[in-house]
C-alpha cells in the first residue's frame, strides 16, 4: 500500500495534515540554511573589528563587515554607518538592526509552532469524525454489524492521529532545535555589538584626551 493511497483512506483530515506536513519541511530547510550561514567566527571577528577602529579606520571595519554578511557583521556594519553622528546615534542603529535581524532569524519559527500543536489536534478530529461514521454504519445496520464491518472503517479513522502524532512531534523537536541556534546567535550578536560599542568609546576617549594634551601643550 502506498503513501498516498494511505492517505486517501484516512479521509479528508489527512488533507490538511499533509499541506502542514510539507509547510514543516519547507520551513525546517529554509531555517537550518538560514543559521548556517549566519554562523561566524566571533573572536576572529571582533580581533580584526578592534584592531582596525582602534587605528580610526572605520572603512576598513565597513568593508569586513561587508565581507562577512552575517547578521552580527550586518548590525555592526549599519552602527558603523552612523559614525559620524555620535555615538547615541552608533548605539541606536545597532540596536534598531538587531531587532530585524532577529526578526529575519526567527521567520517561520511561529508557523511551525504552530503546525506542532494543530497536527495533533486535527488527528483527533479525524479519528472523532471517524469514530462518528463507525457508529452511524451500526445504525444504519441496525445493530447487526459484524466487527470486520467496522474494523476497516476503524483504522482508517486512527490513521489520522497516527500522523497527525509523526508530523507534530517532528515539527515541534525541530522546533526546539531552530530555537536553541537561533538563540545562540542572537548572544553572539548581544557580544559583538556591546563591544564594537565598548571600543568606539575607547577610541573616542583617547581621542579626546590626545586633543586635551594638545591644548594645554599650546
């Protein structure tokens, strides 16, 4: 017996349990591409961010973060774009990025929440409905249904909470899953953003007392 011919049998519940099946899948692939390319090297990453802002050349900072192309390097590289407006400006920008990348991370995430608890709520209703029509054919037969009368009709109805179950607790361990990477990334964004913003004010610092010294040289 085929799968689809399995899926016929366990009447139209099955339709829809299928559709989120497929949605799953699609959006379980989509996720995991997504995370592996956002992941990175944070410590290589910040060694050449440092060295490069504590020279001043924020150019050069820009054009790794354009080499990257990761979430954490597309956050530092919008604050850096803010520059020259000040360091509040620098620090608003990283975090009004962080926001949407997070919201990039996470696409989907709802939707397969949401497959995980509905699969098996509509394997039940399938089995229900299943049940349902069970008890109509004894009433039709007027009691004297036979069990291989009902048998068939039985296991179709439970056909759907059986893969209602499957596709739910699939879709809810990857939900887990995406979850878990997912954070992971956003603490990594959290730490190359505090210190990108922790050396700007270092070298603004510096900056400020070189100039100090200067004045009160002259």
């Amino acid at each position: 017996m085929s799968v689809f011919s399995v899926l016929l049998r366990g009447g139209w519940i099955m339709l829809p349990i299928f559709i989120a099946s497929i949605l799953a899948v699609i959006i379980i692939i989509d996720r995991y591409i997504v995370i592996r390319r956002s992941k990175m090297n944070v410590p290589a990453f910040l060694v050449r961010i440092r060295g490069m802002l504590k020279k001043g050349d924020v150019d050069g900072a820009l054009g790794v973060c354009m080499q990257e192309k990761t979430p954490s390097a597309n956050i530092v590289r919008k604050g850096l774009k803010k520059y020259g407006l000040g360091h509040e400006r620098v620090r608003e920008a990283i975090e009004s990025s962080g926001k949407q990348e997070i919201f990039k991370l996470e696409k989907g995430l709802s939707v397969l929440a949401t497959i995980s608890g509905a699969a098996p709520l509509l394997g039940f209703l399938g089995t229900v409905t299943g049940m349902i029509q069970a008890f109509m054919k004894i009433e039709d037969l007027q009691g004297s249904a036979n069990p291989a009368d009902l048998a068939g009709g039985i296991w179709e109805a439970l056909l759907t909470t059986a893969f209602g179950l499957a596709v739910g607790i699939i879709a809810y361990m990857f939900y887990n899953y995406l979850v878990s990477k997912i954070s992971k990334l956003v603490l990594d964004m959290e730490v190359i953003s505090n210190d990108v913003v922790d050396i700007l004010e270092e070298v603004s610092k510096g900056k400020t007392s070189i100039e100090d010294d200067v004045e009160i040289e002259i």
